[in-house]
C-alpha cells in the first residue's frame, strides 16, 4: 500500500515533471508564434479617438471619426464594420463654394504625420446601419491599411458612439 501510493506520487510528480517545461516550450512558442504575427502590425498605424456619431431609429447613415498616424508610409484602403452593411471612405470639401462628399478609394498616411478623420473632411461613411447607435456604445471597425509595397494589414478598433449632437455633420450630399 505503501509502495503503490509512493509510486503513485512518483508518477504525478514525474507528469508535473514533464508537464511543465512542456507547457512552458508550449507557450514560449505560442508567444513566438503570436510576436511573429502582431509585430509588424503592432508597428504600424496608431489609431486614436475613434467615435462614430449617434443615430435615431431610422436613420441609415452616419460617419466614424479617429486620428490615424502610421509610422512608415501607408494608406488607409478600405473599412468594414458589423454595425453597417456597406462603410466607405469619404472626403468632404469645398467644390465652387459647395461642401460636397465623395468616395475616395484611399486616405494617404505619410510617416509619422497624424491624419485625422473629422466632421467637414475625411471621414468613414457607414451606411445601411443596422440599428440606432447610442451614446456610449462600441462599434468595432476593421481597417484595412496597406503599406509601399502593396502589402495589406488589419486593424480592429473600437469606436464610442457619441451623441448626435457631438459634432456637426454637414448635410450628405453626392
Ligand atoms: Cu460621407
């Protein structure tokens, strides 16, 4: 009886043993593997003071702000987002007097220089919004940066709904 406990305890030790540098090699190259991944977007574009402005029921249609600083030349090439069925990169100016909007494809990111997506210039168009947004929620955006050499990556942000009232938008003109 003795003995079976002894060799018993042998074995859980012996499983501690081995378990535990295993899990450890295990982790370390999990860690490896994660690094090998997020570095060189970690490395990337800054985003900063993401929001998207607060919707009534009904309403389709609203923008998401943030300043954007990447750290090599890059360009903001496309945005997704759960919250609306269709988000497009817009840009907003004066065109003989007028403020208008229009699609653009994408949104230079020069080194180190921050680009800010605000009411009245660059900003994302979420369209076909599934539902009203009210202050205080979270909407996830995927941005899609591509860097010099046409090389695409990914970033997940969470924008904070603001209330309607929190800037104005210029009225949506196309
Ligand atoms: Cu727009």
């Amino acid at each position: 009886m003795h003995r079976f406990v002894q060799s018993l305890r042998g074995a859980a030790v012996s499983s501690i043993a081995i378990g535990a540098p295993q899990t450890h090699r295990a982790r370390q190259l999990l860690v490896a593997a994660m690094m090998a991944m997020t570095l060189p977007a970690a490395a990337q574009v800054a985003v900063t003071d993401a929001w998207v402005r607060g919707t009534v029921p009904g309403q389709k249609v609203t923008g998401a702000f943030m300043q954007l600083k990447s750290p090599t030349d890059a360009a903001l090439v496309a945005v997704t987002s759960p919250v609306a069925k269709l988000a497009e990169i817009h840009e907003m100016k004066q065109d003989a007097g007028v403020m208008r909007m229009r699609a653009v494809d994408k949104v230079a990111l020069p080194a180190g220089k921050s680009v800010e997506f605000k009411p009245g210039g660059y900003h994302v168009m979420l369209m076909d919004v599934t539902g009203p947004l009210k202050e205080g929620d979270t909407v996830p955006l995927t941005l899609t940066v591509e860097d010099r050499a046409g090389k695409k990556q990914t970033l997940e942000v969470k924008a904070r709904v603001k209330a309607l009232t929190a800037a104005d938008l210029p009225a949506h003109k196309h």
